[in-house]
C-alpha cells in the first residue's frame, strides 16, 4: 500500500481522496491548513486528515516524509512551494495548475529531482493534452491542432450563463494570463478573452475564446512540427462580452478580489454540469490533408452514493490515473513527465481514466 499526500481539502481535493481510498493500494491523508474545510470532509476509514500549512516549510517536509507522492489540489500560487519540499524529500509530485508560470517552475526543479514531477494531471491542461498527442501520431506532418474544452452548467440561468463549478481563482487566472500559441509556425503570445468563435455540437451553439494555461507543454512539444496550435475555453454565448466589460472596462483584472468576491456571491455553484472536450487535429496522412476530431461530453454522476460534477469527476479521475500509472511502472520514476508523454489507450482503460468514458446515458437527472 503507497502512502499519499493530498495538499487541499477542497472540491478537488475531497474527490481525490474519495477515489483513491475506494481501493486498497493507497493509504491517503488529506491535509489543508483551513480546519473548517477538514471539518466539511464526511469521516471514511480510508483518509486521514491532517492540518498542514504548507507555506510552513519544515512542516510540509515532516508530512511528505515517507509518502509515495504528494498531490497538489492547492491554490496554483503554492505549487512551487510544494514541488521544492517533494524535490527534497525525494516524493513524487503531481499538481493540477493552469498556472504556465508555476509550471516552469516544476520543470526547473525536475532537471535534478530523483522523483517524478508531473504538473498539469487534471482536464485542461491534463487530459486534453493527452488526446490531442494521441491524435498528432496518426498523422505524418501536422497542420493544425485545436482544443476547446469547457465546463459548463445543463441548465444556464444567469446573463454569464454561468455557474461556479471548481476554483474561481482559477477562472480568473485563466481569464487574465497571456496565452501561449503557435501561429503559422512561430511561437507567440496571444491576449486572453480574444480570437472569439462559435461552433455547433449536437445542435447547442457555443462561444470560445483565447484563455491561459490549457496548452500544458504542447507548445515546446510541438514546436517546429505544428503550423497553427492554439487552445480556447468553451462557454455558451454572451459570457465573453461580459466578461471582457468586468475585467477591462471596470478594471477588475487589476482588483482579483473584488472580482472573486463578486462572482463567488452572486453565481451559485452546481452539481449539474457537463464538461466538453473537443479537439480536432488535421495534416498529411499518405500524401493527403486528412483532419480527425474528438468530441465528448461527460455529464456530472452519482459516485459512491453522493452526486459529483462533471468537473469534479473529470478532475479528480484525471490525477488518480496519472498516479495510478506511474505507481504501476507505466510512467518514468524521475524526472518532468508531461501529459503527451501518457498513452490514451493507457489512460481511458484505467479504472479511474474509465470515468470519460461514461455514456451520456448514465448521466444524473437530477
């Protein structure tokens, strides 16, 4: 049985721990430094609890000593916190920051780290990353690859037609931070909120737009092979313009605060989402311009008796079988893992990547 940290009893976090003790593989310990969110965690025999700052250096070293791996499900400004103590203490380390700065970080610290540092492991990046490298290897030269990936509420009630479904210091991250792109070749920044789109999926319409992050490492992966890479979040028309009014217009990106404090109390948070990946690849294939696209929705499900989101599912699952993987020898024990280095058959054929693959069926009615 392997010994695992879990830094933040959030959404996140609480699902991982969930997943991970449903097996008999993984001793987990979930720990946060906010005694209230460790008092919201429904008590199982499988997780300990524990508070843990992690901002305290030698009491984050004290609890990664002799843990297997640590996962980061912690606000994206701590991840090189973390990833330096598991460095150190020789622990693996997997996080699921959108944060491009954070993971440079993790890159650093990987060149002479006797572990496995795998940043990115959740949906976007994460996931997405994974299917757009599965994609590329049928092809003999690359045109374009293109990822929209969305989490959005079945039911928008609201003018953003949005709901809160995970961290809302990650959204607003997301929505502020410069993009990475590969345009006509080169590499280059791209201003978030821009290069809006609209496309049809099974006959509901949707917006996109340029948001930080999602790319992960695919940048420098395909760099010199690809002419256009570019990644956009998927929401449903109408919440870009708003947005862009909030962030620019009232200067709000310069006021990340207020902004949370306002969205957090006034978009109530749901259980009933749907998480969108769409990603479409197209280049030579035997001499001609071919183009295969993967589209696929997961809806929020009722897991271990309790309603999960979509999100929370995708997320979640998402980390467990990167974990998973490399606990059972598929992944490299040292050194920066990235996502495209992980096989899609390997990943949806693991009992935790089974997740995405979930029939709208089976979704919950709730």
């Amino acid at each position: 049985m392997k010994k695992i940290l879990i830094a933040g009893a959030g959404k996140i976090g609480s699902t991982i721990a969930a997943l991970l003790s449903s097996t008999p593989d993984y001793a987990v310990t979930l720990a946060d430094a906010s005694l209230t969110a460790l008092a919201g965690i429904q008590a199982t025999s499988g997780v300990r609890l524990q508070t843990l700052d992690v901002t305290d250096p030698i009491a984050l070293r004290t609890a990664l000593k002799g843990q297997f791996a640590v996962l980061s499900a912690a606000p994206f400004h701590l991840t090189a916190v973390i990833a330096e103590a598991a460095v150190i203490e020789k622990v693996h380390y997997l996080d699921l920051t959108e944060d491009v700065a954070s993971t440079r970080r993790v890159r650093e610290l990987a060149e002479a780290a006797g572990s496995a540092l795998i940043p990115q492991c959740g949906l976007a990046p994460g996931f997405v990353s994974i299917v757009a490298a599965d994609l590329c290897r049928r092809f003999d030269s690359l045109h374009s690859v293109r990822l929209r990936v969305g989490a959005l509420p079945q039911y928008p009630s609201n003018a953003l037609n949005y709901n809160l479904t995970w961290s809302t210091d990650g959204v607003i991250n997301e929505y502020c931070e410069p993009c990475e792109a590969i345009v006509e070749g080169v590499l280059r920044q791209v201003p978030p909120l821009a290069e809006h789109e609209e496309f049809s999926l099974d006959g509901v319409t949707y917006e996109a737009f340029n948001t930080s992050g999602g790319l992960g490492t695919l940048c420098d992966t395909l760099a010199g092979r690809v002419t256009n890479l570019n990644y956009k979040t998927i929401r449903y028309p109408g919440h870009a313009a708003i947005m862009k009014a909030l962030l620019n217009d009232l200067r709000l990106r310069d006021r990340r605060n207020v902004l949370k404090d306002i969205l957090e109390n006034a978009l109530p948070t749901t259980l009933q989402d749907v998480v969108i990946v769409f990603v479409t690849v197209s280049g030579l294939r035997e001499g001609r311009l071919m183009q295969e696209t993967y589209a696929h929705k997961v809806y929020s499900q009722v897991v271990g008796g309790a309603l999960l989101s979509a999100i929370q599912i995708t997320t979640a699952a998402g980390i467990c079988t990167v974990l998973d993987l490399l606990a059972t020898g598929r992944l490299p024990t040292h050194g920066f893992i990235r996502q495209e280095d992980i096989a899609l058959p390997d990943f949806l054929s693991n009992r935790f990547g089974m997740a995405y693959n979930a029939p709208a069926a089976e979704r919950a009615a709730a």
